[in-house]
C-alpha cells in the first residue's frame, strides 16, 4: 500500500492582490473606527467604551477581509497595520491589536486547522475586540496606569455590561459581515454567468 500522504501547508504565501485587499480592508476599519474620536472624553469614565463603539466596525470588515482571504495570518495582518496607526496614538494599543491578532490566529489554528469556514470566520473575527478588553486592562496594569483598576472598581456592573456588549456586537457583526461577504459572491458569480 503506497502511503504517500500529500502535507497540507497551513502557512500559504500571501499573493500581492491579497496584501492590497487585506490593506484596504484594514484602513477603511481605521476610518471606521475614526467614531471613537467622540467618545474620547469618556475613555477614563466607563471601562471598554472604544471598544463599545468600535467593535462593530472592526468585526464586520475583518470578516468581509478573512471572508475574501482564507489564510492563517489574515486578522494577524490587518491587526497589524490598525495596530501600525494606531501607535502613533498610543504604543499599548499597538501591542494590543498585535497580541490579539495573534492570540485569535492561534486559537483559529488550534480550532478550526484551516480557515476555510465561514464558522471560523465568524468565532475569529468575533474574539479579535473582546479580546483587546482584558489585554488592554493587563498592559496597563503591567505599565502601572491605575486609571484601569479604578474605572472597573468603581462601578464594576458596567465592566461586566460593556463585555458582554462588545462581545454580542462583535458577533452581530461578524455575522453580517459573512452575510454581506456571500451576497457580493453570489452577485459576482451571476454576474460572471452573464
């Protein structure tokens, strides 16, 4: 019995056309994200509020993006290049995006293997900005910033409100964003017919 089993490559090679797409993915999340400018002055009142109002943004496009292209690496790369902006902003929101990124790889790669799903690009997409609350809480905890501990100490049921809100608007968005993803498909694909 010949057992020559072909070795499936779970790192493939990015092509110039998918960097382009991932790229313009990731700055019009930049430009969506750009709402969080209005609620900056509530950034040390309530606990999670950029992410309460970015993570709608983010989770819709990431998906449209991971939809397109499905390689391990895609949401690391797009959480790079926010990630790249944003450190002209703030360097721990850089090390966030960057963590988280690669957090939600490895866990994709753990779960799921391939990316090929559209489930793992809703649970992908979904965990990116959930994920930047308690990352974002540790770094500034490990940098000595205590404007963290007292916004969730002082009233810790909107912590627990926030959370859950990014989370289930992560997921609305994910899911949308996959939606959206397959009706361009179908619209391309009848289009190609014709």
């Amino acid at each position: 019995m010949n057992n020559t089993l072909k070795k499936e490559k779970y790192f493939k090679k990015f092509t110039i056309k998918e960097i382009v797409y991932l790229s313009i993915i990731s700055i019009i999340s930049i430009l969506g994200s750009s709402v969080m400018m209005l609620v900056v002055p509530l950034v040390t009142q309530i606990y999670g509020i950029a992410q309460l109002v970015t993570s709608f943004q983010v989770s819709i496009l990431f998906s449209i993006g991971l939809f397109k292209v499905r390689k391990p690496g895609s949401i690391l790369y797009m959480a790079l290049f926010m990630g790249a902006v944003m450190v002209f902003m703030s360097f721990i929101m850089f090390v966030v995006f960057l963590t988280a990124g690669l957090l939600v790889e490895g866990l994709g790669l753990l779960i799921f293997r391939k990316s090929e799903s559209n489930l793992s690009v809703i649970v992908k997409t979904t965990l990116f900005m959930p994920l930047t609350l308690p990352l974002n809480f540790l770094l500034n905890l490990i940098l000595a910033e205590e404007v963290q501990i007292k916004l969730i100490s002082k009233v810790p049921w909107i912590t627990v409100v926030v959370t859950l809100a990014v989370i289930l608007i992560s997921l609305l968005g994910s899911f949308l964003g996959v939606l959206m993803s397959k009706e361009i498909k179908k619209a391309k694909e009848s289009k190609d017919e014709e």
